[in-house]
C-alpha cells in the first residue's frame, strides 16, 4: 500500500495517544491527574488506542508506582534523554536510568527542544538511537515554523527533518519507531492546522520514510499528528489515513480533557 492510502489494510497500526506535560505537574499533582485518568478510561478506550503520558523527569518514579500498582495498560513516557549511558553531563538524564524506571516512549526533538535547547538533527538521531538500543520507543518531532510555511517550504523541511534525524537508523528500527508531526505554528497558540495540513504532513512523513528506508518501514510507521489537539477536533484528526494517533500537550494536564480525546476514538 502506498502512503497517503487508507489505513487498517493490513498495516496493523494502532493508534497511540501521547500526553505531553512539558514542565507542569509536581509529584503530589502528577498523582493526582493519573488517578484520576485511571478512572475516567476503561476497556473500550484500551482496546481502541494505546496511551502513553509523559510527566517532568520529577515525576516519573511516582507515576511509575502507580501505574505498576494497578498494572493498567497505559505506558510511561519521558521527554527527553541524553545519547550517552553516563557521564559528566550535569542536569542531563541517560537512557539507562528512564529503561530502568519502566519507560516505553521518549520524545526525541520536541520543537521546544530544537528552538530553546539548540537541538539539531544530528543530536535528534543520536537520542533515538540511544533510545532504540535501551529498548525504549523514540517518538521522534518534526514540524515546521509559520516562516517557513508562509515560504512554502513546509514539505522540504519536514522531509528535511525526517531524513537528519532518522539518520543511522535500520529500516527495521525506524518501522518500530513514532513520528509526531507538530507544526510548530500551532502549538499552544490556540491555532490548529485543518484536517487536510495534518494529513498532508504526516503523508509527507511516510513518503519520505518510504523513499529512506522502504514501503514496509513506511507503512509499519506510526505517525502522530501534535498541534492544539482537543476533545474536540481529536476524532477527525485521528480518522485521516496518515494520522495514527496525537501527541497532546495542554489538554493533556487535565485528566477529563486527555481522557476525553481518548474516548473520542473509542466512539
């Protein structure tokens, strides 16, 4: 099947719900926000997508002895790691220590990342390859500006993007990796890229695995679309055929919202 086709032929992707909760949350907060996700999700929101949420490193501990405690089938992220195992790199955190507290997803590139933090491809491919050899999962960002938008060089950079920061990777590891396209023209600024902008960025995310690393890579690729998700516009996003999930930011710190844009799938 070629990318851009409808998904569900065959390809197996299931769709994956990622909260991001950038810098907010403390510990005592964090708990609090899974109780109450845990008990707002059920079985049918299970079976219609996997779900991972990804705290500040301060939380992490907490949230993974609450979620082992009552062994629900929501996965802990993290996001962001350093590619080297130790060191002397203060204020850092190694994949080693993230495999150790049960992390399934880190996020690799996050537009903040690249614009605050001098993240490049480069550094964006060795963190997913030093995830990928801890048996962790990369969910790798690409995205581009409203400049580069408005110069019609969307396409270009995305592919751009995807291609740096895949770099090294076996078309086998990049089948089992995510990709979330956030344009970063609509992150946390009340803008949401319609339908056919997410659709267009995310089949332009498989186009360029297929041409990198083949048809099979491309069409095991998950590929999430982030940007200003909400309860309500996560549905139609998730029903276009390149879009196998989201990656939410704000609404994700409430517990009733994030819970909500997963129950949006199971309807």
């Amino acid at each position: 099947m070629s990318p851009g086709a409808a998904k569900g032929a065959g390809e197996g992707r299931r769709l994956l719900i990622s909260g991001n909760w950038k810098m907010n949350h403390d510990h005592f907060q964090a708990i609090a926000t899974v109780q109450r996700l845990l008990y707002r999700l059920g079985p049918p929101e299970y079976a219609a997508a996997e779900v991972s949420i990804h705290p500040p490193f301060t939380d992490l501990r907490s949230i993974q002895v609450l979620l082992e405690n009552d062994d629900p089938p929501i996965a802990l992220g993290a996001q962001h790691c350093y590619w080297e195992d130790s060191g002397a790199f203060t204020g850092e955190i190694s994949p080693v220590m993230l495999q150790k507290l049960g992390v399934r997803y880190v996020i690799a590139g996050h537009s903040e990342r690249r614009m605050l933090f001098g993240d490049t491809d480069e550094t964006v491919a060795r963190r997913a390859r030093a995830i990928l050899d801890h048996s962790m999962v990369p969910i790798i960002c690409v995205g581009e500006t409203e400049a580069e938008r408005e110069e019609g060089r969307s396409i270009e950079r995305i592919t751009s993007q995807v291609k740096g920061s895949l770099a090294g990777l076996s078309p086998e590891e990049i089948a089992g990796s995510v990709i979330a396209y956030e344009p970063i023209w609509a992150i946390g600024t009340g803008r949401t890229a319609t339908p056919e902008d997410a659709q267009e960025g995310c089949a332009a995310v498989r186009t360029e695995v297929a041409s990198i690393a083949g048809e099979t890579a491309a069409n095991s690729l998950r590929v999430q679309y982030g940007g200003s998700v909400k309860p309500a516009n996560a549905k139609e996003l998730m029903d276009l055929a390149d879009v196998d999930g989201v990656l939410v930011g704000g609404a994700s710190l409430d517990a009733d919202a994030f819970a909500e844009i997963v129950s949006a799938v199971a309807s």
